[in-house]
C-alpha cells in the first residue's frame, strides 16, 4: 500500500511566457540594429561646401574604401579589383556610389574607378560630407 505525501502532489515546471517574452524583444531589437550595422565601417570621407544630399535608390550600389584601401561592395569584402569587376558584372547596376577614406591614394580609388566604367556604368557618384561653415 502506497502512501500519499503532500511532495508527491507539487509538479515543478518552467514557466515559458517570460522566456518568450524575452525571445520576442531580443528578435526586435536584432531586427533593428542588423540594418544599422551592415554598412557602417569606418570611412572619414572628404568635405566639401558644394556637397548636397540627393536621393539614393535602394538597390545603388556602394563601393567602399577604407584608409587601409581595403575594399568593400555593399558590405561584401572585395579582395582584388578582378573580384570587383566579376561582382559588377553579376550586378550590372545604373549607377554606383563610391565611398573612399580621405587619406586613400588617389590612383587607387582612380583605379577602382576605371574597373566602374570598364563594366559600362556611367553614372558614378563620390561620396562627401558637407563642409561645416568656420565663422571667423
């Protein structure tokens, strides 16, 4: 004969709702942030007083250099300018945007340049920053 005790009537068991909860916040915020993080790479571009925002098309393409003329395609690393020319080929965009580091050569970004309009597009765009105004 078997006898009841009162440990035998408690069941633990894990509460799933806060753990969801967490699940669905942390989600949201990747969701957020992974936008964000995708492009951003440390290039301090040139200033310049006639530089104007214009719009930008969602699927233009931009060619980045950083100071170390390490050289990047919508985030891809590009490790040689031939790479380069074989993923503008697959992409055959309009138009380009060139986003180099103030302090890279300039026969490497003439170069990487020269590989642009080798595929053929015409339209090519150098980004810059909007020289701030000194008051003297």
């Amino acid at each position: 004969m078997e006898f009841k005790t009162k440990q035998d009537d408690f069941e633990a068991s894990i509460n799933m709702i806060p753990l969801v909860d967490i699940m669905l916040v942390l989600l949201i915020i990747f969701m957020i942030a992974a936008p964000v993080l995708k492009y951003s790479f440390e290039v301090n571009t040139p200033e310049a007083t006639s530089s104007t925002p214009t719009e930008q098309a969602e699927d233009t393409p931009i060619v980045t250099v950083t100071k170390d003329e390490k050289i990047r395609l919508n985030g891809i690393i590009i490790s040689s300018l031939d790479e380069l020319q074989n993923y503008l080929a697959k992409l055959k965009p309009k138009e380009i945007l060139v986003e180099a580091d103030k302090s890279v050569r300039y026969g490497f970004v003439i170069s990487i340049m020269d590989v642009i309009k080798q595929q053929g597009i015409e339209k090519v765009g150098l980004v810059t920053q909007k020289k701030s105004e000194k008051y003297e």
